[in-house]
C-alpha cells in the first residue's frame, strides 16, 4: 500500500477505522478507498518520505480538530470533515494553493466503455479537494517523483550493463568466437543479411545487432531465460520474444544460406572424392534429442530408447549443408525418412546422371550409391595395415572415406551449437525450426 494512503487515525476512539487519501482527497485519489483493518498507522509512517522541515512544519503545527459528520453513522468520521488552521500567506503557500487548483480543476478523460462512465459519474458527485489539504498533496507528489527517480536510475544502470557486456562479446575475433561461435566478420555479414532478407530491424530500444547475440548465445550455451536475464538485462518476455524474431528471420535466409549442389568435376584432386565423378555430397540420418508429450514419448522414442527425432542431412564435399529434413520420430527408419523427403515438392532434388553416397542403410539406386553389403566397409575396420584382398573390399574403403564427410559435418553441428546436445524446453515445432536455424548458420560460418 502506498504510504500516503495510510494518513491519521483518531487517538480517542480506537474503534475508528483508518482514514484514507481517498475520504481526504477523493476527485485527486479516488484509487484510495476506505477499506476495513485491523490496524492504522500514525502519522509518523510517512517520515520516511517527507524531508525534515515538511515533517516539523507539520508535527508542530496547530492541530486539525475533526467535526463531526451528522449525516454519518455512530462513531464515524471522515477525512473531509477535518478542518485545519488556515496557512499564512507566503509566497510558499501562494504556489500550493495555485498548485491544488490546478490539479483540482482538471477534468477526467470521457472514455467510451460504461464501466468506465459510471466510475467517472460518481467521480462527480465526490467532493472536490480543498486548498487546506496542500501537505498531503506535496506528500503524494514527493513521493511519486522520487519512485519514478529511482525507476529512471535503475533503467539508466542497466542499459550501461547491457551495453559494456555487448562490447565485450564483439571486442575482439577470439571473445566472439568463443562466446556466438563466429567471428565479427561473419557477424556482420549475418546481422546484414536479416536486416535485408530477413525483414528484421531495429525494435525501439533493442538493437538488431542485441536481438542477435541474445540469439546466438542461447543457442550456443543450450542457456535458460533466466540466465540470459541476468546477462542481458531484458526481462524473461523480451527475450522470448526477439529469440523467436531471430529464428524465424533466420529461417527466411534458406534460400540464401543453402548450398546449391555441385558435381564432383574430372580433374578433382581430392583422393577421397577424384573416384567419384559427378557424385553431389553425402546424405545420412542423426538423432537429436527432444522434448515432447507424455502422449508422444513412443512414437519418437529411438532403438536405443533415447526421445529424439530423425534428421536427414545432405552435405557437400565441403561440409556444407544441401538439405536439412527435422522432425520425423525417433522410430521412423532412415530410409523412410528420405522417401518422404523425395516426395516432397520442395524436397530434395537429385539431377539426371548425379548422385549421392549413403550408408549400408539406404537401399542402392538410382540418384543414391551404397556399399557393398556383407564386406568390410567402416573406417575402423581399414586401421593396423588392414589392405583390401579384392575389389569390393577396394570399393568400401574409398566410399567409406568419402561418406564419412557427413558424419563429420552433424560431429561439428553438435559440438558447435550445445542446444542440439540435450533436449531443450521449447515446444516441438520450435525445436524443429532450432535445428534447422543451426544448420543454416552453420553454412555461413563455414564459407
């Protein structure tokens, strides 16, 4: 309760209840209404909030003597029956008296809506302030100005916090590495790229450049909202809000930040990739945890019990990604997952005379080249001075090589981005859409 609002109590009868602003004051303070306690406070409750010579003038004045109201109840008295001695006239008093004229004299705001109508009607048959309750008005306006003084300090506080921890995070190539996972440059050119293809800008206060390291940070660290509000210093909302603005800016730049694919060309010297002419890259599945329904949990629960999703990824020999395909369910196969994704009209693509290596579980044929089956086939297995003895042999090894670019490219994905790491407390559809952002960034820090 607002001190001002807990005034006087009349010592000689201790039935009395309190007497609020809102009986003394009621067109300035009609928020303050009387209300039943079991205890009402002195006048001395609001030293505090008075200086020292407002507090004397009015302990050591005259004091008030209430007159009864003959219209009121047995015992009962009200604020507006209270006379008190006439001021002197000083050039002080002269500005209070025109101080609670002014105020007195302004009209409420008509609002159309009839709540509205009728608290503003009995407004009006309220009496209006007097000049003689100047003191408690200075009291509420003091009071008022120093809690908005202090409002206006701690904001002031915090934006120079934000913004020394905003400079440290861009000081330098290795802080920001460290702490988005990119270097300035790439930054740059990211923050760039929402502002013109994203459709994203400055949202009063909060810069683009803000919106993005909150972002970024987020999904670098797998970091709670409540960290991030004291990193930051943005209430849990606001950075709610502008996490999902940056995801689905990012989301916009697919077409940009997508790799187009690219044949492997005849005069290659890379020995992983010199055997396999016209082949477009790799593609292989992945599991990354989730959260979901208790309803949900069998359906996206893995072979090695684990809640997760299924994501299809397609990467170039470069370790960029071609194609991202998230949310299928943990216990979806791999090799229906890319049926989906080549059902899809806008899915994945594979030209005339191309094609992609897969793993021994993706069925062998047109557009998509898997290994012998029943031969030797992984890395591992190639190690100790272990040669091949025949052709097939000779023919896993070097699409073992060649393929494993795609296993290293979901191994630097993960380690990259701790949000992929554990399962996150955002819905399913947000997650599904974090992948594919990670992804994405992932692209644009590898060019």
């Amino acid at each position: 309760m607002c001190p001002v609002s807990r005034i006087i109590r009349n010592e000689g009868d201790k039935t009395d209840p309190p007497k609020h602003l809102g009986h003394f004051c009621p067109a300035l303070f009609p928020c303050f209404q009387p209300a039943s306690h079991t205890r009402s406070p002195l006048l001395f409750d609001l030293k505090p909030f008075l200086t020292s010579k407002t507090f004397e003038a009015i302990t050591t004045s005259t004091p008030a003597t209430v007159k009864a109201n003959p219209n009121s109840a047995a015992g009962e008295t009200h604020f507006n029956q209270i006379v008190f001695p006439k001021p002197a006239f000083s050039p002080n008093s002269v500005k209070r008296h025109r101080l609670v004229r002014r105020i007195d004299r302004r009209a409420p705001i008509w609002n159309p809506h009839p709540f509205y109508r009728r608290q503003e009607s009995s407004l009006k048959s309220q009496p209006k302030c007097r000049p003689e309750n100047w003191v408690l008005c200075l009291i509420c306006h003091s009071w008022q100005r120093k809690n908005e003084r202090r409002v206006r300090n701690r904001i002031t506080r915090n934006t120079e916090l934000r913004t020394s921890f905003i400079d440290s995070l861009l000081d330098n190539d290795v802080t920001c590495i460290s702490q988005l996972r990119m270097d300035r440059r790439t930054f740059v050119i990211l923050c760039r790229l929402l502002r013109q293809d994203g459709y994203m800008k400055r949202d009063g206060t909060v810069t683009l450049e803000e919106q993005v390291c909150i972002f970024l940070h987020i999904i670098a660290y797998h970091t709670k909202n409540r960290t991030i509000i004291s990193r930051f210093y943005r209430s849990g909302e606001t950075i709610s809000r502008y996490f999902n603005s940056v995801l689905n800016g990012v989301l916009r730049l697919h077409s940009i930040l997508l790799r187009h694919p690219e044949p492997v060309s005849d005069n290659c010297s890379d020995d992983r990739w010199k055997m396999f002419k016209n082949c477009l890259g790799a593609l292989d599945g992945t599991y990354i945890k989730v959260k979901v329904p208790e309803i949900n949990k069998p359906r996206y629960r893995t072979r090695k019990g684990e809640i997760a999703t299924n994501v299809l990824g397609v990467c170039n020999p470069n370790m960029e990604f071609i194609f991202v395909l998230p949310g299928w369910e943990g216990s979806a196969s791999d090799s229906r997952v890319l049926r989906d994704a080549i059902s899809r009209p806008n899915g994945l693509k594979v030209p005339t005379g191309c094609y992609y290596l897969v793993d021994a579980g993706y069925t062998n044929g047109e557009g998509f080249l898997a290994p012998y089956r029943g031969t030797r086939y992984h890395l591992s297995e190639w190690r100790d001075g272990c040669a091949p003895i025949n052709h097939q042999e000779y023919f896993n090894m070097k699409h073992a090589s060649a393929r494993n670019i795609i296993e290293r490219c979901f191994g630097v994905l993960k380690m990259r981005w701790a949000i992929l790491r554990s399962p996150s407390f955002y819905p399913i559809a947000t997650q599904i859409k974090i992948i594919t952002a990670c992804c994405l960034i992932h692209n644009l820090i590898r060019r």
